[in-house]
C-alpha cells in the first residue's frame, strides 16, 4: 500500500461544494478519507491550492511537447481539436478527439466515440449547414467558432488604434458577434445543444446571457488570453497576439472576464496551437496563428483577475457540464486525478494522475 | 547627423531628428562637397512589390554616394515558392550589404527582416503601415518652402485605409507642429483615425477650406478586393481634386501626390500639371532626401 498525504492546502471541489483547508490522502491511487491510513509519504503544500485536475474544451496537439504542456499545465483531460496530430503518447492523459462538424460544405462523418462535434477555427459555412449540424447531432454538443467571414476579410488582429497605427487589417465585434446572434436564431428554432467557442465580445457574451435566460440549450467558453490582453499586445507586431479568434478592445476583454466569473461563460478553453517554425518564418500577417498556451492556462486566467474557486470551476465542473460528462471531484473514492496549484508563484507546481505525480 | 541602425518607420521620431535630415539634404540638393562616403560599400535592394520611383530612387541616392547598387526583384511572392521571408533577407544579408532596401507587401515586414538580419534594414514601403522616406521626401518639400510648419494646415486626401504613405506623413507632419486633416470616403478614412491625432471627414469641400498643401493619395485599385466607393467617376466628383476646387484654394496653396497618379480619378490632369503641383518636385527631392537617410544608417 501506498499512502501520500498532502498537507496544509486549500482545497477547492467545486463538485463536491468544497473551499477550505484540509489534507488530502491518496492512498493506491484513489483519494481516501482523512486519517483512513497510515501515511507512507508526506508532502507539504501549505499555501498552495489542491483541485481536480483540469479539462481543456479546446487544444491542437501536434507534437508531444503539447502532451508535456499539458502535464506540467494541471490537466488531466483534453479535447483534442480535429485538427490534431493522432498517435501521441497519452501520458496518463485522458485524450479525446473532437469530430469535425463539417467538412467544406458537408457534414462531418458523426464518429460515435468523439466527446463533441467542432467546427474548430472556422465557421461553419451557412446557416443552412448549421441547422442540419444540429439535426444531425442528436444532443451531442456542437461546437461552433462564430465568425461571418464577410467582416473578417484579411483580417489578423483585432479592429482598433493599434491596428490601425501597424496598418494591419482589424476584425470588427460585430463579425463575431452577428454570427452569434444567427447561430442562437437557428438554435432557437432547430433545437438541438450549442457551444460557442472562444467568444470575445462583449456583444456576444450580452447574447449568450439573453438565450441563457430564455432557456435555450447553449453554453460557451473563453480562452486565458482572450480574458487578459487586450488588442494592443499586437505593438510591435508581436507574435503573442497572432491568435484566432483576435485580441479585442480593454472593454471587451473586460466584459468577456465579466461573463467568466458570472457564469455566462462556462468554460475556458486555452486553444493552445504551436506554430511550427516555418509558419512563423513570415512577417505577422504571413504568419500561422496560435499560442502555447496549455502550460500556463490556469495561472493566467488567475493572473486575469478570475477568483480561485470559479478559475478551478472553469476547468472543471464547466467543461464536464459543455460536453455532459460527471464531473471530477475530490472526493473519498474517486481516482486521485489532481494538481497543486502555487498561487504565490503563480505556477502549477505539479500534477498527480491516478495517484502518480507527472 | 543623427545615426539609426535602422529605419523603419516615422512613428516617435522627434522634430530634431527628421530636421536633421532637411538639413542634411539641403546640402546634397545644393550640391555640397561629398567624397562619395558609401564607395566601395553594398546597397541591396530588395523589392517583392512593383516600384518604379522608389526603387530608381533609392538607386540614384546609393550612387550618387558611390555605393554599389545590387537590385533583388521578386517576382510574385517568394513564399508561394516555398521561400521564407527570413530565409530570402538572410541570404541578401550574407550578400554582405550595409543595409537592405525592402519593399514588401506585409505590414511589419521590414521590422521583420530587421529582427533576422546583421545590417540595416531601411523600409521603401511595408504593406500598409508606413513608408518613411516618401514622408520624409513630402515634408522635406514643404518644409523648403515653408522652414516651419506653426498655424500650417495639411489636408491628406484619398485611399487612406490602403496608404502607409499617410502614416508616414501623419507621424512626421504631426511631429513638426502641423495640423493634419484626412478625407475621403468613410469606407477608406475610418473614424479611428481622430484616435491619432487627425481631423476626420468626408466632405472634401469642406475640408479644403485654408489649407496651405493637398497631398493627394492614389486610389488603390489593386488594394481593393470589395466594393469601397460606387464608381470611380463618383469618387472624382466627390473626392478628386478637380480644376474646380484647386482654384478655390488659398493662392500659395500646394498640391502633392506620392505616385503613380491616376490621373482624372483622385487628381484632374490639368491640378497634376498644374502651378500649384509640387508632383515632380517631389520626385526630385527623394533623391536628396534618401540620400541622407542612407548616410545616416549605420
């Protein structure tokens, strides 16, 4: 038998209700009830934060330096965009592969064993293909990038001054956000569950909240960057803000953080992409997009102001909710799938899966 | 003179460094002595857009120096070859030039190359973020007739959404105390614009009212994948400066345009051919103005 006790955390459960100071005792790779065994290792975690570990709604996984990210990041489940790389070593990783929703202007073949179905980092081409999405789903959640390639034309960062000062081409709110208001129509008549992707507008959470009132089956989730910096990380064209969807004005991003903590926002996604070297061997407009971001994710969006127990809920109990899977807890007799969080340094210190530390 | 390791663009340049350059192009246009400072020195330019003047501009300067000129032509775009940007100025650069010449049709290019290479980088234009020299050349124009730019009002009107060229001018108009108006079709002068420090609007009547230069921006056509305007003959009636309206200018009143005009669009031919045109001045004094914007690179 093996038993490690960690002690003097803050634990955070928000499945099972929980905030509060206490040890945690794993014992053969499950949690177990405190004192039920004689500890065999000690660890001490005073001042740090213990959780379930984290799902990630969204990621493209290339190579198995993500894999590693992920790791060292606190999760233990990824949705792995359809775009991604098969065939990495899990790692003690749950990896889970979202189904193309469509493919150009068909539908995607529905793989029953995919989580969800995703449209990924495009829209999907018509509204006439996305009510048969919905159809052709049955309850399985879509999930939907909502962007009307009409008003994104050469597009790669957000509009604003500092698009304008780079003589870069700014993607106005109002392409996200008049597709979202056409894509909750649709939903609103076709029925069926949808999931809006890294939203960033202020517009658009307003929309999310009103179907949300009026009962529709929709949910939706933000990435840490889109709830952090704001379109003038793109001074200087640098490359942290070559991302898609764009970085958006200080009022959106605020209202996007808004809609994070009070649970107009279900989840946060980190859409973390790895440009390989030659996508970025191109000035910003050339270049590919994409972050790392799977590494940092959680201590970002506390860094973006996010309180401790909704930035676990966000990575938790949110996601499980999106894609109707039970959510991880922290209690006696689950798998001990957690990670400890150091809020001082602002890092994941490390993550444990089924009982072994990674 | 001044030093710049490179020159990549007018935004943050102060007053005293773009004079230094007026100054210093002066005494290349009055014909001072110079010992051909650039000899046995390597210019490479390296141009992935069509350019006539900027190019046989930046090649008159480089020799009127004594520098060696090596001309570097994309046809069509190196990356749908497979060649990188980096890959392409890397290679130019272990050609051993001091400085590259790039015109690209990305904006940031030039900053780009200038991160990846161990020479200079001077940008002859990058998309549509900026394209110093032209500034440089535009305001070194007025400021020969002008020496100061206090209570002068400068109206840029045009393509400005598709322009690096009204950066370029803004930064360096505004950084020598003029006042600078902007006009033109709303789908090409964006409201945003009063964010950096210009006048906005749409009505070019209005707008010339007591301005001392027009500088006219080309219509882009090639630029323009959407409809922006209805037509171009809507666009001269409402934008074009007319024979009509250059009369009702103030008499010391100039008019300037970067090139190549569209002659009968944004510009009547007769205002091109016109007294008040500094036009082929303007082309005349890029030679000077590059001339020290080269010895100034280091």
């Amino acid at each position: 038998m093996t038993a490690l006790l960690l002690e003097g955390a803050r634990v955070i459960d928000p499945a099972g209700g929980e905030d509060g100071q206490r040890d945690v005792l794993i014992v053969d790779g499950r949690l177990a009830a405190p004192k039920s065994a004689t500890p065999t290792e000690r660890r001490d975690v005073s001042g740090c934060w213990v959780f379930p570990a984290l799902t990630d709604l969204r990621c493209v996984l290339r190579v198995q330096d993500d894999v590693a990210d992920a790791l060292a990041g606190g999760f233990a489940r990824l949705i792995a965009d359809p775009s991604s790389a098969r065939g990495l070593k899990a790692d003690g990783l749950e990896l889970r592969f979202a189904a193309e929703v469509t493919r150009g202007t068909e539908l995607g073949e529905r793989a029953l064993e995919a989580p969800c179905l995703s449209s990924g980092f495009a829209p999907i081409a018509t509204n006439g293909l996305l009510r048969r999405a919905l159809q052709h789903a049955e309850r399985k959640v879509v999930m939907l990038h909502a962007e009307d390639v009409t008003l994104t034309a050469g597009a790669v960062v957000g509009e604003g001054t500092t698009a304008l000062r780079l003589g870069l081409t700014g993607a106005p709110p109002e392409s996200e956000v008049a597709a979202v208001a056409a894509a909750l129509a649709v939903l609103e008549g076709t029925g069926g569950r949808l999931h809006f992707s890294h939203l960033t507008c202020r517009g658009s959470v307003e929309r999310i909240a009103q179907a949300k009132r009026q009962g529709l089956s929709v949910t939706a989730d933000a990435t840490p960057h889109h709830l952090r910096d704001d379109d003038a990380k793109a001074e200087g064209y640098g490359l942290e803000a070559r991302v898609w969807p764009p970085l958006r004005s200080r009022a959106d991003v605020e209202a996007v953080k808004k809609a994070a903590i009070d649970g107009t926002l279900d989840a946060v996604a980190t859409d973390h992409k790895r440009p390989s070297i030659l996508e970025r061997e191109h000035p910003f407009e050339m270049a590919a997009f994409g972050k790392l971001s799977l590494r940092t994710a959680f201590a970002d969006v506390v860094a973006a102001g996010v309180p401790a127990a909704r930035a676990v809920a966000l990575f938790t109990v949110g996601p499980a909710a999106v894609l109707g899977l039970t959510p991880p807890s922290l209690g006696a007799g689950q798998g001990a799938d957690l990670a400890v969080f150091d809020p001082q340094a602002n890092r994941m210190r490390y993550t444990i899966l089924q009982g072994a530390s990674r | 003179m001044p030093v710049f390791r490179h020159l990549l663009s007018l935004e943050g340049m102060g007053r005293p460094q773009i004079e230094a350059f007026f100054t210093r192009a002066a005494e290349f246009e009055a014909g001072g002595p110079h010992k051909a400072p650039l000899a046995g020195r390597l210019v490479a330019n390296l141009f992935f857009e069509p350019s006539t003047r900027t190019r046989s501009s930046f090649e008159a300067a480089a020799k009127a120096l004594g520098a060696d000129v090596l001309n570097w032509t994309v046809a069509g775009s190196s990356a749908s070859k497979g060649e990188t940007l980096l890959d392409t100025v890397r290679n130019i650069a272990a050609l051993g030039p001091f400085a590259i010449i790039i015109r690209h049709q990305a904006s940031g290019a030039a900053a780009f190359a200038a991160a990846n290479v161990p020479c200079s980088v001077i940008n002859a234009g990058d998309g549509r973020h900026e394209h110093p020299s032209q500034g440089l050349l535009d305001t070194y124009t007025l400021w020969r007739r002008w020496k100061t730019f206090q209570n002068r009002r400068v109206l840029v009107v045009g393509d400005v959404l598709h322009s690096r060229v009204v950066r370029s001018n803004l930064h360096a108009l505004k950084a020598l105390g003029a006042q600078v108006a902007l006009c033109g079709p709303r789908s090409l002068v964006h409201d945003g614009w009063a964010a950096l420090g210009a006048q906005v609007d749409t009505d070019l009547d209005r707008s010339l009212e007591g301005v001392d230069a027009v500088m006219v921006l080309r219509v882009q056509r090639e630029r323009m994948a959407d409809a922006f305007f209805a037509s171009e003959r809507e666009y001269h009636q409402r934008w074009g400066l007319s024979a009509e309206r250059a009369a009702r200018l103030k008499p010391d009143a100039v008019v300037m345009h970067p090139g190549p005009v569209n002659r009968g669009v944004e510009i009547a031919p007769e205002v091109a051919d016109g007294p008040r045109s500094l036009i082929l001045e303007q082309v005349r004094n890029g030679v000077f103005v590059r001339m020290a914007i080269l010895e100034s690179v280091k």
